[in-house]
C-alpha cells in the first residue's frame, strides 16, 4: 500500500523561468522514479481552465478584487478536490505551477487583499492540506519583466505596473521566510545552468527525505 505523495509547488513572479524549470523539475524527479503529476493553478481541469481563461484575459472592464478572489478558489476547489487530493491519495507526487500562495503574493500582496480573508477561503477549500515542499524561483523585477516582455502579448496580470510586482516579490520573499521549513528560494537572476544545479539539489533533498513507499 502507498503512502500519500508529496505536494511540491512552485512559485515566482512573472518571467523568473517558471515554466523552463517546471519542466526541469518534472524530468529530474521522474528520473529519479517518481510517479509524477504535473499541473498549473489556476487551471488544471477544464472548468479550471476556463476560469483561467476568464481570469487572465485583458479587459476594459475593471475587474473586482473579491471576484478575482473568489475565481481564483473556485478554480482551487474544483483543481484540488477533482485532480489534486485524488493524485496525492495514490501515492503519486503533484508538482503544480502555483498554488495558494500566489494568491497571498498576487491578491494581498499586489491588490492589498487582507491576508486573514484568504487565510479563511484557504481553510474553506483546503481544509489542512497545504504543500510539502515550495521552490520560490526569485529574480528581481526588471529582470523578470525583460524575459516576460520579450515573449510576446502580456495577459491581464503581465500588464500590471512595476509596484505591483515588487508588492508580489516582497510578499513571496517574507513568506518564504516565515515558513522557511516548507521554502526552498533559488536566485533565479543567475544562469539557468546554475538554477538547475540549485534545483536538482531540491529535487535530490525531496526524494532522500520522502523515499517512495511501495
Ligand atoms: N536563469 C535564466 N537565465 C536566463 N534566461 C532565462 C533563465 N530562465 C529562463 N530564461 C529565459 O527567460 C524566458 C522566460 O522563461 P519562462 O520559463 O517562460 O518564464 P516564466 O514561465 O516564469 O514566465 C525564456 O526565454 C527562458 O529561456
Ligand atoms: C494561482 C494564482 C495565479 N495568479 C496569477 C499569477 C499569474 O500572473 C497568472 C497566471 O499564472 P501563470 O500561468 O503562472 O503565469 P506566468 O507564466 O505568466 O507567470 O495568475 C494570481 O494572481 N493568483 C493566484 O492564486
């Protein structure tokens, strides 16, 4: 009988080389023999997805905080109770591109959103599950900002100001240091070579202390 997997989540602003290094991580623990599932907030089911869809579209329309809130935990909800906790039930690892702290880094941080609220929504849908282990990909702002720029049209958030990704930087980083147990924080400014060496050393950590139960 198989243990409950591990929860790994991974978080950063935007351009710090999330989606490059999602991929880096999935193919390093799976070469390590890790049942894996890989999957993104918000998203991860079709409703999920739409709700991303809706979420990240730019728009004339000002789009209320508490809507956006809420949207963000309705897609949670259904991600966590229809993919997630089902994953973590069999004993596979889920590694997912964000989850609620990107609310506490994007809606309080970034739109001044009061952390107790959402500390309320996360007891609501989550219930206890928080995760296992997160990697915090953090560069400096202007760093990030270049990358994402440089890809092409920038969706509702991409558009934000300067400030407001600073909020989200210095959210990330005192989480990461009030829960430092649960943090791993990689200087993403550096080579990505030197990223993936730091991040193979995450990865070779979580299967060392988790061995796989079979
Ligand atoms: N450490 C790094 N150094 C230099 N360029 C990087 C690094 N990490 C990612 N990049 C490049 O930056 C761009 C954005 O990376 P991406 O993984 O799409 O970021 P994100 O998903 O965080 O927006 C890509 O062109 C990628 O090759
Ligand atoms: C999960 C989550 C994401 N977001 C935002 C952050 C991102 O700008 C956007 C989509 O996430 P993501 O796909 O990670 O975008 P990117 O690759 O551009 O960084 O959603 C929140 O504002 N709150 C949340 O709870």
């Amino acid at each position: 009988m198989k243990g409950r997997g591990l929860f790994i989540t991974v978080e950063g602003g935007e351009g710090v080389g999330k989606s490059t290094n999602l991929a880096f991580i999935e193919d390093t623990l799976r070469a390590r023999g890790i049942d894996l599932l890989v999957s993104r907030e918000p998203g991860g089911t079709p409703l999920a997805e739409s709700i991303r869809e809706l979420l990240l579209a730019p728009r004339e329309e000002l789009v209320d905080v508490t809507a956006e809130l809420l949207l963000m935990f309705a897609a949670r909800s259904q991600h966590l109770n229809t993919v997630i906790l089902p994953a973590l039930s069999r004993g596979q690892w889920v590694l997912c591109d964000r989850f609620t702290d990107a609310t506490y880094a994007y809606q309080c941080g970034g739109r001044g959103v009061s952390t107790s609220l959402v500390r309320q929504l996360e007891d609501l849908v989550q219930g206890a599950l928080r995760p296992d282990c997160t990697v915090l990909l953090d560069a400096p702002v202007s760093t990030g900002m270049a990358r994402a720029q440089a890809r092409g049209d920038l969706d509702r958030f991409e558009q934000e100001d300067l400030e407001f990704f600073e909020r989200v930087r210095s959210a990330y980083l005192t989480m990461a240091r009030e829960s430092s147990g649960r943090y791993r924080v990689i200087d993403a400014s550096a080579s990505l070579e030197q990223v993936q060496i730091a991040l193979a050393q995450v990865c070779d950590d979580l299967v060392a202390c988790y061995p796989v139960r079979q």
